[in-house]
C-alpha cells in the first residue's frame, strides 16, 4: 500500500510540474510495476495494453462520438439551438442566460464534450447577451456551467471511458445520465433565477417573440431532434417496435450517429471537403490524445492493483467499522478537493482504478458510482483555481476577466452540490431509467 501511495504522489508531483497526464502515469506505473516484479515484466505489460488498446472494438466508439460532434458543430446546429430556447425563454428576466443553459443541454446531447460545447455555445450566446445588457459574469458564467452538461447527458465520452475503465454498460450509463442531465438543467436554470433576482440589471428581459416565430424556430431543430432520438432510442430498446426492430450497441449507435451528423450537416449546405478533412484531422487528433491518456492510466492502474491498494482499502474500510455511506461521502470529498487541482478526465482516470472496487465491494451500483463520480467531475469545470471551462471560456471571449467569470458561477456550482445531494440520497433518479431498459 505504501508503494501505491507513493506513486500515487509522484504522479501527483509530475502533472504540477506541467508533465502530461498520460506521460506521468505511464511513467510512475512502468517504474513501479518494475520494483513490484521486474523490468522485463513491466514492459511485457505496456507492450501489451498498447496492443489490446489499439484493436480493442469497443474503443472505436469514442472516435466515432467525437466524429459525431464535430460535424454537428460544423452544421451550424449550436445556432439553431440557442435561437428556439431564446423564443421560448428571451422574454424573462435573465431569459437570454436561461436559454444560453438549455441549449447547452441541446447540444451536449449531440456532442458529448464538456469543452466543445462551452467553446461553441460562447460564440453563438455571448454577443446576444451583450447586446441586450447582460453582465459579463451572469453571460460567461451560463456559458461555462452549461457547458458541463456535455460530459453527462449522452452521448458522453467520458462515460464511454469509465465504460471501459470499469468494464460498466456504456448503454445503461448512457440512460442513467438523462435524468441527472435534465435536473442539471432545471438547477442550473433555477442558479440564474438566483442571479437576476439578486441583481436585476445583470440580465434584463428581451423582446416577447410570437408563436409564429417560435414555431419556425422549433423547425430549425428537428434534425437534432431526429438524431437524439435516433441514437439514445436505439440503446434504449424504444425503436424495437413493428415495422422498425432497430436495437444498438454503444458502437452501433455511435456509428449511426457519426453518419447521421455528416447527412445533417451536409444537407445544411456549406460543408466543404476542406471541412470534411478538417473534422476527420481532429477527430484522429483527439482519439490519440485519450487513448494516450487511456494506456497511461491502464499501466498506473496494473501497477496499483500489483501493489494492492484497493485490496488495503477495503481491509483498512472494514477494520474501522465505517459505514458505506460514510466511505462514499469521503470519496466525494475527495473528488471535490481533487478537482480543484485536476481536470476532468484526468481526474477520472487517476482515481477509478482505485476506488472502484472498494465501491462495488460495499455493494454500490457501479452505474450509479459512474454518475455520481461525472456529476462531481462536472463541478470540477467551474471550481477554482482550475476550473478548466472558465479556462477555455476566458481563452474564446478574451476580454472578461477569469475573476469575473469564477464570481458568476458560484450559484451554479452550489446548486451543482445540492443536485449532488439529491443523486446521493435517491439513487432511484439515476438508476430508473436502466432498470427499465430491454435485457
């Protein structure tokens, strides 16, 4: 155990000092699965995740996800989003904010990254909030915490990698995140109410757009819509029905998904082959960079496995008589403190290994552990010092300062702790959609 913890704290001590997370752990993982065996073993072992990496299928459904969202992005589908949730939700006070939030759920749905969805939906969101007045902190602060959806409501990619990390159903994962999505909606809808009733003038209402003009704007979305429902209804079990039959795997629907985004985006117009090579570049980009990360975490976790800390967890949990209850509330803890410090993924992926089996061993539902590990990932986004979405928020708008956004989103990571809460005490709300799901 005292290895473990001291590679724990390298790996900890490496990313500090500006080393790669995928490096500082493949790094601290082959050195330490070298002094528990040998050289000659710890290399066997890397050669071979990166083999098994490499030809796994069921990895190819991240790239295919990431294929998916890119080519929504190119679609000008985020445009069309905010301009439905503006003529339902512009009229209100703080209305252009609330339908900044709603539309970020809109396109989390068919995206799947936290980052990308912040980044587009600021570009789209952004100036119309300026245009009618809004304060900066109220504008950015809607933008980064809305876009912390991307990384729960499916199709998620960080799902897909605690999926495969715990060798968990991605699908049921998948279903087991809409329910906490759409409360993370409603939260973070009720954070600006918050906001402008203590401040008015930091969102002030806009102009009452007409039921004609609603309804147009409805007929901008169906194809995200159509897509939604084309992928999450497949793993659903909810197109096996006469004259249809369509159930998907993960893989499957990732697929059908990626195509549906490019015949949507193509029909859109304006999708150049420059474009196509583009999306293709940095959907390889991006899967190299997780599978980079992946195999890091795959070694670092072999070594603390070799190690056995989780097994001394487990013992040192049931020598001290803690109850369940109490380990998970310090595990939350835990992950709060980390994600101070930490990214999301890397996050995910350093501390998995560790306390996933400690988990399950006390009889938790590993696909509730899942959303409850990404609902605290996502609180991570907007908390300082890192709070990386205020990061790439403040890299994009560029003239707000990171002070200002980190003041604006303090109702929003307080209700992201109530909804927290709220997921703890009634698992029901994550796990009831699963249970429903055709076996």
């Amino acid at each position: 155990m005292t290895d473990s913890l001291i590679g724990f704290a390298a790996v900890l001590v490496l990313v500090l000092l500006r080393m790669p997370i995928a490096f500082a752990m493949g790094l601290v993982g082959l050195v330490g699965y070298t002094l528990e065996t040998s050289f000659r073993g710890a290399i066997s072992m890397a050669a071979r995740l990166v083999i098994d990496t490499s030809q796994d299928y069921g990895l190819s459904v991240v790239p295919l996800f990431i294929l998916m969202g890119l080519f929504v992005n190119k679609g000008g589908i985020s445009r069309e989003l905010y301009q439905v949730s503006n003529a339902f939700l512009g009229h209100f006070r703080g209305g252009l904010a609330m339908a900044t939030i709603v539309a970020c759920g809109g396109f989390a749905a068919i995206c799947g990254s936290s980052l990308a969805t912040a980044a587009t939906m600021s570009k789209v969101a952004m100036p119309e909030m300026r245009k009618f007045g809004y304060a900066d902190s109220l504008s950015t602060a809607s933008i980064a915490a809305g876009g912390t959806l991307g990384i729960l409501i499916p199709p998620s990619v960080i799902l897909v990698i605690y999926g495969l990390l715990t060798e968990t159903s991605i699908g049921q994962l998948f279903i087991a995140g809409i329910i906490p999505g759409a409360l993370g909606i409603l939260f973070y809808l009720a954070a600006v109410y918050i906001s402008v009733l203590r401040n008015p003038a930091a969102g002030p209402a806009g102009p009452r757009a007409t039921w004609g003009q609603r309804l147009a704007a409805l007929r901008g979305v169906w194809s995200v819509l159509l897509l939604f429902g084309l992928v999450i209804g497949g793993l659903y079990g909810a197109l096996d029905v006469w004259p249809i039959h369509l159930t998907f795997s993960p893989t499957e629907a990732a697929g059908m998904g990626a195509m549906g985004a490019f015949l949507i985006a193509l029909a859109r117009g304006g999708l150049t082959l420059a474009d196509i090579r583009e999306v293709l570049e940095e959907t390889a980009l991006t899967t190299a960079s997780l599978f980079a990360v992946l195999i890091g975490a795959w070694i670092f976790s072999n070594f603390v496995n070799i190690a056995g800390l989780p097994e001394a967890l487990a013992n040192g949990v049931i020598e001290m008589g803690l109850s369940p209850w109490l380990v998970m509330a310090l595990i939350v803890l835990i992950y709060v403190a980390l994600g101070c410090v930490f990214e999301s993924l890397s996050m995910l992926l350093l501390t998995v290994p560790i306390f996933f089996p400690l988990v399950t061993g006390m009889g938790f539902n590993p696909v509730w552990f899942g959303i409850i590990v990404v609902v605290v990932t996502e609180i991570s986004l907007i908390t300082p010092p890192v709070g990386l979405n205020v990061f790439i928020l403040k890299g994009v708008v560029g003239n707000v300062s990171t002070a200002t956004i980190f003041r604006g989103v303090t109702p929003f990571w307080m209700m992201d702790i109530l909804r927290l809460l709220l997921l703890l005490l009634i698992p029901g709300l994550t796990l009831f959609l699963p249970s429903q799901m055709l076996p």
